[in-house]
C-alpha cells in the first residue's frame, strides 16, 4: 500500500493535455480525461459527486487524489453597484483578489484576475504595490479565478483582464500558457482579453511572438519619463521612447489595436501641457486612451498620498487628448465602495478569510445593486452581513 502522503492534485485551471496526464497516472482509460474536462469547463462542476457519468469506483478515486477546485475562497464582497470582489487563497497558503464586474450597457460578465502574489513594480498610487512581491501564479492559478468566479456566482465570464494583482509581464509565460487554457478550455477567445503592462519591454516583445489577439493595454499614467519615473520607478529602465517603440513594433506584428492607460492624479498628472504632450506621444500609434481618475488608495501608515481631480479637469483633459485624434474615454468606476476599482486590490481581509470558512452560498445571491451606494454586502460564513460603505480619507496630493 501507498502510503506516501500528497496533497490532492487541483484539476480546475489545468489544460485538457494535464488532465490527460493526470488520468493516465491513475491509469485509468484516457476517455475518462474527456469526461472530467467537459464536467469542469463545460458544465462548471464543483465535485467529483457531480460527474454522474462516471461510475463509482472511479468518482471516489478521483476524490482520494484530486479535488476540483485550485483555489479556496476566503472573502467575498458585494459592492452596491454589483461588483464581487474575491479573496482567494492559493494552496500554499498566499492570498490574491480577483473581481467580477457587470455593466449597465452590456449582459456580459468581465473578470478581473491577479498574475503574481503582490507586485514587484511599485507604483506609488496602487495598493498593491505595497504588498511587495511574494511570487509568481502557475497558469493553473490564474484560469482558476476565472473558474472559481463562475462556480461561485452562477455567471459565465465573457472577457478576461490582466489587470489585478502584479504585473503581468514579469510573469509572461505562465500568462501565455493561461491564455491558452482560457481558449481552448474555457472558451474564452483572446480577442476578448486584455492584457495590462507597466511597461516591461522584454515582455511586450515576448507576447508578441506568439501573435495572440489579445488587446494589450500599456499603463503609461505620465507623457514623458521624467515624471513618470516618480509614479512608475520600471521607467528608469524602460523609458518612455523605448515603450513607444515596443508599442509600435507590437502593432506592426499582431495589428491589434492597443489601450493606453493614463492615471489622472489633480496636480501630478492631469495639466493641459501634460494632455497635449499625450496627444502628440501617441498620434501616430494604433490606440486608444482610457483615463482613469485616481481611485482613493492608503499606505500601511494610513496616508493618502493623492487626489482625484474633479469632473471638470477630467473633461478637460479629454478633450485635450482627442487632439490627438483617438477614442478617449474615461473609465467608468466599479467596485469603489470594496476597494475593488483600478489600484486598490490589496488583501484587505487577508488574515480574516484564512480563520474563516469559505463562503458557499449568498442570501438571495447577495446582489446590492438596489441599494443604491448606501453600503456593500460582506459575505463570510455566518452569511450576508450589511456594512457601511468605508469613506477613504481625504487624499493629499504631493506637490502642485
């Protein structure tokens, strides 16, 4: 008898040939690795006991070796406007956050996933950047939130963005590989994903070998590398001009549109020199411009280092960018009221999730939608439980 002690194999997330290799390590017939991929990513299985095509015998092996899901949920958040932020924990016990967004113009359901546990680059106005690096995520990791997310809220995700936690460049070829996984299994083709960069030439170049049509979105938050060497330090190494240079060279061998992403930050970024000299930076590269006002993000001691620039100075920007000729478009906000929207992921009930058990069903699905923006739902195992939505503190900016 066995008697070597492992943990059971997370089958959520890996590839049809993984599962292949899997099956066939219980030496059982290679149809049954069919079976089980078409009960995971066709019919979002959740146990073994689901499987009833498979016989008995074979369900309770699979139940000694293996489990479904990768990842286990820790927190759920609902936010008043629908957004459903996760907190998943991974099997070594690291935490990441994933959000689940809807929209009022669409039916279709976007999700936002992490690609490394904290992040590396350090921007100062993410929270996320404050967490520090841990590691990276295993493909398996990533397609596992998006499996996770449509377990959980009976939804099915159409769209996928690189846009949670970490960079996704610094952790290229498992996102590839994730990529794959999310077409070929999921169902989730590239065109309806996106990918976000601080600007990590290698790995431009690197995903550019592989001509996926995803949508790449370079988060350039400053027109020149002199200021945005403040608020994105990867600038000392990959300067604004060399960014550019990788943009159009991406363009030229995928010829997929890109995003540029721009942080508004009042008195550091939003100036109308700053929206002309963006204008003039990206005329001639295949884009789009998305703004993005600051969403209000704290430090460990606490303090806010900057502000949102108001209605009028956002629309006064936009209309200095569309100089350029371009699409721009301000990024509508989700999540603001759960710390889910654009920089503020950062594990906030990390150590509470873990003490916790996973939540396994919300009260009458917990949608706070016709709330209105008085509070959230946080979800834990005593069930649904109404709190105020948390006012951040007044952000300062540094300088003017």
């Amino acid at each position: 008898m066995n008697s070597t002690n492992t943990s059971p194999c997370g089958l959520s997330g890996k590839s049809k040939q993984e599962i292949e290799q899997f099956v066939t390590g219980l030496c059982l017939p290679s149809y049954r690795a069919r079976q089980i991929h078409s009960w995971i990513y066709a019919r979002n299985a959740a146990s073994f006991d689901e499987m009833t095509d498979l016989g008995k015998e074979t369900r309770q092996l699979l139940k000694e070796r293996a489990q479904i899901p990768l990842l286990k949920l820790a927190h759920l958040q609902v936010s008043a406007d629908g957004t459903r932020k996760y907190l998943f924990e991974l099997p070594d016990g690291q935490s990441v956050e994933s959000v689940l967004m809807s929209f009022d113009d669409r039916t279709s359901f976007t999700a936002c996933v992490s690609s490394q546990v904290g992040c590396a680059v350090g921007c100062t106005f993410c929270a996320t950047g404050y967490l520090g690096f841990k590691r990276n995520l295993a493909a398996a990791e990533i397609v596992d939130q998006v499996m996770s997310i449509q377990r959980e809220s009976g939804k099915r995700v159409a769209n996928v963005v690189y846009m949670g936690q970490g960079e996704p460049l610094l952790n290229v070829e498992e996102v590839i590989k994730s990529i794959a996984v999310l077409g070929q299994s999921v169902g989730i083709g590239a065109r309806h994903i996106t990918v976000s960069t601080s600007g990590i030439v290698p790995g431009i170049r690197r995903l550019a070998q592989e001509r996926l049509q995803v949508t790449l979105a370079l988060s350039l938050h400053a027109p020149e590398s002199k200021s945005r060497q403040e608020i994105v330090p990867t600038t000392s190494r990959f300067p604004v001009d060399e960014l550019m240079q990788a943009l159009a060279d991406y363009y030229s061998c995928c010829q997929r549109r890109l995003t540029i992403e721009y942080v508004l930050l009042a008195g550091i970024t939003d100036s109308p020199d700053q929206a002309r000299q963006l204008a003039q930076l990206v005329r001639n590269l295949h884009c789009n411009i998305n703004l993005i006002p600051y969403n209000p993000t704290e430090n460990r001691d606490g303090i806010a280092a900057y502000a949102r620039p108001s209605l009028s100075a956002q629309q006064r920007f936009k209309r200095l960018a569309e100089s350029s000729g371009k699409t721009v478009t301000i990024r509508l906000e989700r999540g603001t009221d759960i710390d889910a929207a654009c920089g503020q992921l950062h594990n906030r009930f990390e150590d509470e999730g873990k003490t916790s058990a996973a939540p396994r069903e919300l009260d009458g699905q917990a949608r706070a939608g016709s709330q209105g923006r008085a509070g959230y739902k946080d979800v834990t195992a005593g069930g649904a439980q109404e709190r105020p939505a948390v006012k951040p503190k007044r952000p300062r900016a540094r300088r003017s």
